[in-house]
C-alpha cells in the first residue's frame, strides 16, 4: 500500500509537536518550585513564627534553614509538637546549619528544639498548596 503525498512529513510533525508538548510538561513543576530561606536574611533564628505571613507557597518548593548549628536544629512536627513545642521520640532532627525541605501539599510544621527556642517563637508552619 503506496503513502499519499506528504504523509511522512505530517507524521513528522505530529511526533514533533508531541515531543514539544511532552518536554513543555515535563517542566510544568520544574518552572513553579521555588526556593525560601526561612526567615529570609536573618534565617531561623529566634521569632520567625511570623515569617509565613502573607507568602505563599506550592508544593515542590524549598525551604532552606540556614543557622548556626551549635545552637539550634529543625526538627518536623505535627501540630500538637507546633503548639505545645514536643517532639515525638522518632522525630527526624537536622542540625546541618544548611538543611533543605521540599514541601508537600498542606501544612508542615517545623521548630528548634534546643533549649526553650520553640517557645521564644523559633517554629513555623507554613501550608503549601
């Protein structure tokens, strides 16, 4: 069976504009995340609670903590760690001074856990959407 005129190059075509396609989605997520240092220049220190207020924030994004590691840590809690400042015995403690967090979808929770830091306002929770 003999190909009419002109169908290789719109077959061509058509695996052309579906790789394009397949490329331009394939970096939807790539073009969106975007990178936070908590607490911006002063970083995580003491009363950044606030420093969420009026951002917003998608899953894919970083959070970067950036602090002196001999005095405070982040620590991931749920929202009664958050309120009460605990932390549960398998809690996962960063201490790096440099750590990174990709957000998921809905609220996390981070505070220091050295010393009373959490209660003098060194936690946050921030709500990625």
């Amino acid at each position: 069976m003999a190909l009419g005129r002109g169908s290789a190059s719109r077959g061509q075509l058509t695996k052309g504009i579906i790789l394009l396609l397949c490329l331009i989605l394939s970096q939807h997520g790539t073009i969106q995340a975007a990178t936070h240092v908590v607490g911006g220049r002063h970083g995580w220190t003491f009363n950044v609670a606030d420093w969420p207020t009026g951002k917003t924030f998608y899953a894919g994004d970083m959070l970067v903590f950036k602090y002196n590691p001999l005095f405070h840590n982040v620590v991931a809690v749920d929202s009664d760690g958050y309120n009460n400042c605990t932390i549960s015995s398998d809690a996962k403690e960063l201490k790096s001074g440099k750590d990174r967090v990709t957000l998921s979808n809905g609220t996390s929770y981070f505070i220091c856990s050295r010393f009373d830091h959490c209660t003098l306002g060194m936690k946050i929770a921030v709500t990625a959407v």
